[in-house]
C-alpha cells in the first residue's frame, strides 16, 4: 500500500568519509522498546505511526540539530516518538514517560503547546506546522539567525490545502533555512494514501515549486543524516520512505496500527521482534 516510486537515481550518495554516527544501535533499540512500554502502560494507540517516524527524530536530534537550530513536529500524533526522543536526549525522565496521556499531564496524545521547551508549538491539527516553521525560519533570517528549521509532516497530510500555501511562501521567500521533512508511510487515517487521495509522487510535486528534493529509506540513518545535513540555494525537502509499524512484523504496513492500542500478549511479541531483528542486546535493560 505504499508509494513505490523508487529513489531517483540524483538522489546523493551517503560520502564514504561521513563520520559515523554517535546513535548507537543499541541506544535507538532502547528507544523503540521505550515507545512500546509506554503507550502499552496508557493503553493509546497512533503506534504505528510512531514506529515509522521514531529513526527520523532519533537522527535529527543525535546527528543533526544544534543548540540554534529548531523542530516543528506536524505530524502531531506521533508526539510518543518525540518524547522518547526527548528521552534518549535525557531531557525527559522515566517518571515523565510514565504520565503520558493521563489526566494533568504535560504529555499529551499530541505535543503541548506550552511546558515543555523543545516544543515550540502544540500542533496536530494537520497543515498547520509547516505554515509555523516557515514562520520560525522567515523570522530567524530576519534576525540573522544562524539556525536552520526543520519540520516533520506526514505523508497523508499533504492532503491539506494550507501545506500548499506553504510552499509557495517558502519558495517565494527562498526559506534556505528550513528543510522540510516527510515521514513517508503510504497509510493514513482512512486507509492508503493512494486510496483516500492520491497525491505521488510528491517528490515531483516539490521539485514544480522549486525544492531541492532528496529521498531516502527513512530507516537508515546514515542516509538520513546525509539528507538532512543537505543545505543548498534554494529551499530543501527530504522525502524519508518509512514503514508504518516499522519493525513489528504485525504492525507493519497495517492500517488499523494508525489507532490499535497493545494488548499484553501483543506487546510482549512487539519487544521480542524488536530484540531479535536488533541483535544482542540484553532485554533485562530496556
């Protein structure tokens, strides 16, 4: 149910002197595990969803982001992802994880707009944040601001006519400091993106206004590094291919995961997928 354009062959190649990544394997299975654990213990769903966009953020915000540098997550609800991305980052402790969704908490099913400080706005209302970034990164150019902006959509919410708006604001203002990120999954809330409203192959669609497009296997960080490092003269998008329930073998590519909360015995299979496809590591520590 996926798009299956495959990556145009411009696409650039990962350099054979990048640096290896500072994510270790092991620290980015703790986090997949982490995720699982916590919307199993508040019994919510958006799982699936989460699954496809966690190596996106676990990338930007261990190999990418700098201290003047700013993320918009407009897929609001893969919130779960980035606050176990906050997580890895120790910016968010267990005692925290362990309130999310629950009555007074500041982790709610879609990110806060107030709270919490890595997270500029409360969003998931689709469409509305890349309109904000590319307010962010219109604002910092004014400034001369040296930080880059970068904002996560979903694929499906390109279906969102103010996204559209957006593009021609940023392309107009030639926003070369922000880059535009799309968790490319093929599944949205009604069943497969091609079904409910066909929009691919977008990366075509980007390059019409004017975007410097790169596609990449949203799961390979090495890759994922590369293209979000990308900086050129005009405006950037990295289309990131992703598998929903990326890693689960019945989540995978399933539509129903976009709202399925995990019943016990499917959470203990979750984490033993999980530990055997990511290798050695001890369960006893996740």
């Amino acid at each position: 149910m996926q798009e299956t354009t495959p990556p145009v062959a411009s696409a650039p190649p990962v350099p054979d002197d990048m640096p290896a990544l500072r994510l270790s394997d092991e620290l980015a299975l703790r986090a997949k595990r982490r995720l699982l654990r916590m919307h199993y213990e508040s019994g919510v769903g958006h799982i699936g969803g989460n699954l496809s966009s966690l190596d996106i953020l676990l990338t930007l915000y261990h190999e990418t982001l700098r201290p003047e540098d700013a993320f918009v997550l407009s897929k609001g609800h893969a919130a779960g992802a980035l606050y176990i991305t906050l997580w890895s980052k120790g910016l968010l402790s267990d005692d925290q994880l362990a309130s999310f969704h629950k009555d007074g908490t500041r982790l709610g099913g879609h990110p806060p707009a107030r709270g919490i400080p890595e997270i500029p706005f409360g969003t998931g209302s689709l469409g509305h944040g890349l309109p904000l970034a590319c307010g962010m990164a219109l604002g910092a150019r004014l400034r001369g601001d040296a930080g880059r902006v970068y904002c996560l959509t979903s694929d499906g919410e390109w279906n969102e006519g103010s996204n559209w708006e957006a593009l021609i604001f940023l392309t107009h203002q030639r926003l070369t400091n922000l880059t535009v990120v799309v968790d490319l999954n093929g599944l949205q809330g009604f069943g497969s993106t091609r079904d409910v409203a066909d929009m691919s192959p977008l990366a075509e669609k980007f390059r019409a206004f004017g975007l410097d497009v790169i596609e990449v296997d949203g799961h390979d960080r090495l890759a994922l590094r590369a293209a979000l490092e990308h900086a050129g003269t005009v405006p950037a998008a990295v289309i990131a291919r992703t598998r929903k329930g990326n890693g689960v073998s019945f989540m995978e590519d399933r539509f129903e995961w976009h709202y399925l909360p995990l019943q016990e015995g499917q959470y203990q299979t979750a984490l033993q997928e999980l530990h055997q496809k990511c290798g050695k590591h001890s369960a006893g520590r996740f």
